[in-house]
C-alpha cells in the first residue's frame, strides 16, 4: 500500500466550538440556496407549462456540474485553501441565484442550476479539506466532520422552507410569477451570509505544494483510497435506494403522499440527530468499526423494509437506515485525510463529490430498470445483498484508522 507522504504541519491550532460553528453557519448558508433554488426552480418550469422531461433534466444539472467541476475545485483548494474558493463560490451562487430572479425562463434556469449547483460544491470541498488540516488530531477531525456533515442536512430542511414560504405568502397573489422572482432573490442573499460569517476566518496550514501535474489515476492508484472510495458509494448506493424506492412502494400500498412524505422525513432526522451524536461515538470507536457497523444495519433495514406493511413499520426501517447511513461520510472524510497525500487533500475531498454525484446520477436509471423486472421490493433486497457482499471490505480499512477500537 502506498503509504501518504508526511505532512510538515503536523502542530495545527484546535478547532474552537465558536469556529466550528461558523463552518457549519456558513455552510448552511451557502448550501441553502442551491436546495431552495432547487424547489422553486422545477415548480416555476411546471407553471410555465414545460414537461415532467424537461424538469427532470433541469433537477439533474444541479449533480452533473459538481461532477465535472469537483477535481478543479479540489486542486484549486489544496493550492489557495479556503478564501478563494469561498469567494468564487459565493459569486457563483449570488449570479445563479440572481439571474433566475432578473429573467425566470427555462433557460435561465437550466444556468442557474449549473451555478448553483457548481458553487454549493465547491464551497462544500473546500470548507472539509479546510475542516480536515485545521483539526489536531485524529479525534479532533472526526468531531469536526461529524459536526460539519449536519450542514447539508440542515440546509436540506431550511432552503426549501424559505422558498417555499416565499413563494406562498410574497406577491400579489400566492405562487405568482413575483413569488417566484422574490423567492430566487432571497436565494440570492444567503450566500453573502456565507461570505460574511468566514470573510475573517483563519487559514488552514498549508501543505507542500502538489507534484507538477497531478493525475487523478495516482489517488486511485492506491489501495487505501480504493477502499474507502468503496465504502462511500456502498452508503451513497443505500441512500439512493431509499429514495428512489420508498415513493413507489408506498404507492404501491396506496398510501397518501403526505405519509409518504412523513417517512422521508423520518429518514432524515434519523441521519442529523444520528450526526449529533457522532462526535461521541468518534471518541470511542475507530472510523472502520463505525462504518461497518453502519453497512450491515443498512443492510438488514433494506431486507427488512418489504415485510413491513404499514407506516409504523415502514417508519422504524426509514429511521434505522437514516442513523446508520448518517453514520458513514463523516468517518470517510476522516479517512480519506489519513489516507490522501497532504498536499491533495482536496483532490481527494473532490474525488469522493465525483463519484456520488456520478453515482446520483446514475443509479436512478439502474434502479429503474431493474425495478421494472423485480418491483420495488425485489430492488431494496438486490441493494440489502450488495451492501452485505460489499461490507466484507471494510474491516481492511482498519490498518488506516488512527483511533482505538
């Protein structure tokens, strides 16, 4: 296994709770505007008239720019750390945002999709490589990410909340085209809240500049980084799963939408409060043991999931698959710190947005396919097996992992 080379800043000043707590603000923030941009944008297409097509591909162009864009963003955080790409991210969800409030067409907002999406991204694989070189130690760094993986969740819950309230409530008439317009305008502001709470924030310490030229190959190339790579898609693939699954099994069992709806709800609370209380279990526990831990439970909920047959049953296996799902990214950031070359660390941040965005992308169509022969029950348990098959893994991650089971 190729072993990562030293890193020269070995003494890192400790993330203070005041500090950590900005990161996630901010983060928030940031984040907020691409997912309440993401609500309003296809429910606008749909009032102008546009297909159900033409909304599904406007919702993709959210994932395709992180997927093309996460390795540039990831290179320009190793050399220019945090305020750099902070600043251009910034501008890039304030110009999203803003133009789909100036001209809210469908082609505008097939551009203010890439924006945002493009910006939430990079803001979010420069803020965890930041996360990763200012913590102290191994410990430390899991706390924080486990902190910090509350950020999407968060922003998950408020983005959609403000948009949709705006939307509602602002305008001469509720749902208008002004709604809409003071909706994307709100979008528009939060991002400079992001700018505002880390404009004074400290710098990471820098580690040595990247050999000339890096290729992306040389960090697939190692084991190590295969391996955790592998354990993220599994959570990534169970995720994804579960979302595009559970609206057809619960239609398939007739129930109403706002049900359907409430166990979605209970996947994600499950996942945030389980993030809450991460930092705990990190102390205790080295980052393999949790991951597998995580995977065969995500697994047994999957098995599971078909044999329930009404809400509350239902509703156990969403939550239990929201706490071991939630359980997983941060332990993977914390590895993948280990395991990347200091002074591409960020690479390695961006190499993991890649692969889930590319995974988000893809598995819809897979699972579609495959739904289509086996129904939704058939498809949780192909997931349950690949998940189980896929844990054996795991334990190989535990050479990487500097705490103590």
């Amino acid at each position: 296994m190729t072993e990562p080379e030293p890193d020269p800043h070995p003494a890192r000043p400790a993330l203070s709770g005041r500090e950590l707590l900005r990161l996630v603000a901010a983060q928030i923030c940031e984040h907020s505007a691409m997912t309440g941009a993401r609500l309003a944008a296809p429910l606008l297409a749909l009032k102008l008239g546009y297909s159900a097509a033409a909304v599904g591909v406007l919702l993709a162009l959210y994932s395709l720019s992180a997927v093309f864009l996460a390795l540039p963003a990831g290179r320009l955080a190793d050399r220019k750390g945090l305020h750099l790409p902070l600043a251009l991210s910034v501008a890039g969800a304030v110009l999203g945002a803003a133009l789909a409030a100036l001209w809210p067409v469908f082609g505008v907002l097939c551009v203010s999709a890439l924006l945002l999406g493009a910006s939430a991204n990079t803001m979010q694989i420069a803020l965890q490589r930041h996360v990763g070189r200012s913590a102290q130690d191994a410990g430390e760094r899991k706390r924080a990410f486990s902190w910090i993986a509350i950020a999407p969740a968060a922003a998950n819950f408020v983005g959609p909340l403000l948009a949709g309230l705006v939307i509602d409530h602002a305008g001469s008439q509720p749902g208008d085209l002004g709604a809409y317009r003071l909706a994307f305008a709100l979008m528009a502001v939060l991002p400079l809240a992001c700018w505002w709470l880390l404009r004074r924030a400290p710098e990471a310490p820098q580690a040595p500049a990247a050999p000339a030229s890096p290729s992306v190959w040389d960090l697939l190339g190692q084991p190590a980084m295969r391996r955790v790579l592998v354990a993220n898609w599994l959570q990534s693939v169970a995720w994804d799963a579960h979302t595009f699954v559970l609206p057809l099994l619960g239609h398939a069992r007739n129930l109403e939408a706002s049900v359907i709806g409430a166990l979605m709800g209970a996947f994600a609370i499950a996942a945030t409060v389980l993030r809450m209380a991460l930092p705990w279990l990190a102390r205790r526990f080295a980052e393999w043991q949790v991951i597998y831990v995580a995977t065969l439970l995500a697994a047994v909920a999957l098995l599971a999931y078909p044999w329930t047959r009404g809400p509350w049953g239902m509703g156990l296996c969403s939550a239990l698959l929201g706490l071991t799902l939630g359980a997983v990214q941060p332990m993977v950031l914390s590895l993948l710190h280990e395991v990347a070359p200091p002074a591409r660390q960020g690479e390695a941040m961006a190499l993991r947005s890649l692969t889930m965005n590319a995974s988000s992308f893809a598995m819809p169509l897979l699972f579609g396919s495959i739904g289509a022969v086996t129904g939704p029950a058939g498809l949780f348990w192909i997931v349950a097996g690949v998940l189980g098959l896929g844990a054996r893994t795991v334990p190989g991650l535990r050479k990487l992992g500097s705490a103590k089971g």
